[in-house]
C-alpha cells in the first residue's frame, strides 16, 4: 500500500495536543500553525488558560470535521474543596445525587448565554481525600460545567465547594496516555525538516476519521457515495453494513468501506426498523465532508420536465 505523503497527513490531520496550564487554547492552537507552517487549525473544545489537558487540534482540511467533536464526551480529573468539614457518608450521598442528568447554568463568566441545560455525569468517583480536598475523576457530556459542578455539590453537602485544580484527561477517543506535547511536536518538526526524518511526525499526527471515532458508524456503498455529496439523504438501499445498536436519532459518521468520512448525520430510525425495512430514508445529513467527484456518479439527475 502507498504511503500518504506526509505534506497531505499535514493539511489533512489531527494532533492529540496535551496543552499546557498559561497559554489560551487559541494560543496553542496558533503555535501549531506556526511549527507546521500551515494557515489553517482548529481546536476541538476550548480549555481555559489555567487548565491543562487534551486538546484535539485538527489541521488544514481537517478543521470542518470539528463540529463532531462536540457530541464527545469529555474525562476529567480535579480537585474539589469544601468549605467546611463534611462527613464520608454525606460526602457520598451527595456524590450519588450527581450521576446521571444534572441540570446547570453556565457561570457568569461563560462566552455562551446563561440559560438552564442538561447534562450527563455518566461516571464519578472519588480517586483520594486529604482534609477537605477530594481528588475526583469525572466522565460527562460535552459543554458540562465543572467548576459548576463543585459549587453546586458544595451547595449540596451543605458546606460549600469549589474547584482548585482541573485537567482534561480525554475528549472523544483522544486520551492523555496518547497525547503530545508542543515539545513533542517541535522536536518532531525539526527532524522532519532539517534531519529528513518523518518518523516522529507521522506518529503524531492522526487521520481525520479519528475525529468521528466515538461515533457510531453507517458504512454505505461505493454507488452511493457521490449522491451523498450532491446533498442527497442516506437511503437504506445505498448502506453496506452499520454498527450493531444504532437507535432512532442518534448522530452517525457516514463512512466509505475504506475508512473515509464522508458525512455528519442524524438517524431517522433504528437498527430493528433497519432490518426489516428494504427502502426508506435511514439518516438525514447534517454536513458532508467528502468532496463531489472523488467516487463514481453511481446515480441519475431528474431531466427537466416535458410539457
């Protein structure tokens, strides 16, 4: 198999960038155009300056798949304050109060509009307590407020609380285990350019499909591809196979049987209606990513109507 010339992996790519504590995530991600000398990147969820962790960073032609990194879920790791002593029992009841769906309003500081939402703590638990400080490991849905969580458990417990430490250990499929760090990438560039090295480089940077990685997927035939990218909907005679367990409104990656990401888009039925159907409108396409013309046309435009 040809190997994708690294200029390409470049200008269509993604970094798993572990960013560190100071800068803004618009500064680090202006720091990777730069080493790279590409005009074009894009974060994938903002971290704030005084917050380190994973930030997915994707590169040239990559930045249009952004979008689907927000239905991620997102993994931290914090420390939480009380105000006052609480004991272990209500420290725990309190925590159970916590999982599943919580209602937030964004703290004043937040750049979106301060109205209610709900959002999903799918796991918490307490890793290590020293006095009042709890070491916690959370995994919740994307745009969940942490330092709103530890207010209103504090307000819970009856205490107080709030939020001393934060770092992003994963977003998506993208964990801390297999993040770089700008020094990384720095000293991956420079072999690239001055020892011709591209070793480290094509280490570092992933395909774009890993953006869709958490996504369940639809993988539709080769026919059907091109009408996909003319703005046509996924229609159950154009899919191969999908993944096992996709239900009725849930966002999907259309993908080729290659592995290319083709669209974003949202089902308008589930597996079972999937497999006893043979024609119907499967999903209805969000956004699509693949070019017009890189397939075959495989289908007919309507001619103009006869009088």
């Amino acid at each position: 198999m040809q190997q994708t010339l690294i200029e390409d992996m470049i200008s269509n790519g993604v970094i798993n960038l572990d960013k560190p504590r100071g800068p803004t995530s618009h500064e680090v991600t202006a720091w990777v155009k730069h080493l790279l000398g590409i005009n074009k990147a894009g974060h994938t969820g903002t971290l704030d300056p005084h917050v380190s962790g994973v930030l997915p960073v994707a590169l040239g032609k990559a930045t249009s798949a952004v979008q689907a990194m927000h239905l991620a879920s997102k993994e931290y790791i914090f420390i939480l304050r009380f105000h006052a002593p609480v004991d272990k029992s209500t420290v725990d009841e309190v925590f159970s109060n916590f999982r599943g769906e919580i209602f937030q309003v964004p703290p004043l500081r937040s750049a979106v509009a301060r109205k209610g939402r709900i959002r999903t703590i799918y796991e918490m638990e307490i890793l290590e307590s020293e006095g009042m400080d709890y070491l916690i490991r959370v995994k919740c849905d994307a745009g969940t407020y942490i330092r709103t969580l530890c207010k209103d458990i504090g307000l819970a417990s009856g205490a107080g609380a709030n939020m001393r430490e934060l770092r992003r250990i994963a977003s998506g499929c993208f964990h801390e285990r297999e993040s770089v760090t700008l020094h990384d990438l720095s000293t991956a560039v420079y072999a690239w350019r001055v020892e011709k090295d591209e070793r480290y480089l094509r280490r570092i940077i992933l395909p774009p499909s890993t953006l869709f990685a958490h996504l369940k997927k639809v993988i539709i035939k080769d026919s059907a591809v091109d009408a996909i990218c003319h703005g046509a909907q996924l229609m159950i005679p154009g899919i191969e196979s999908i993944t096992p367990g996709i239900a009725k409104g849930e966002h999907i990656a259309i993908m080729t049987g290659k592995d290319e990401v083709v669209a974003l888009a949202v089902t308008v039925m589930g597996e079972r209606e999937f497999e006893t159907m043979k024609r119907g409108i499967f999903a209805r396409v969000l956004r699509v990513y693949m070019p017009r013309g890189v397939y075959p046309r495989g289908w007919k435009s309507r001619g103009p109507r006869g009088g």
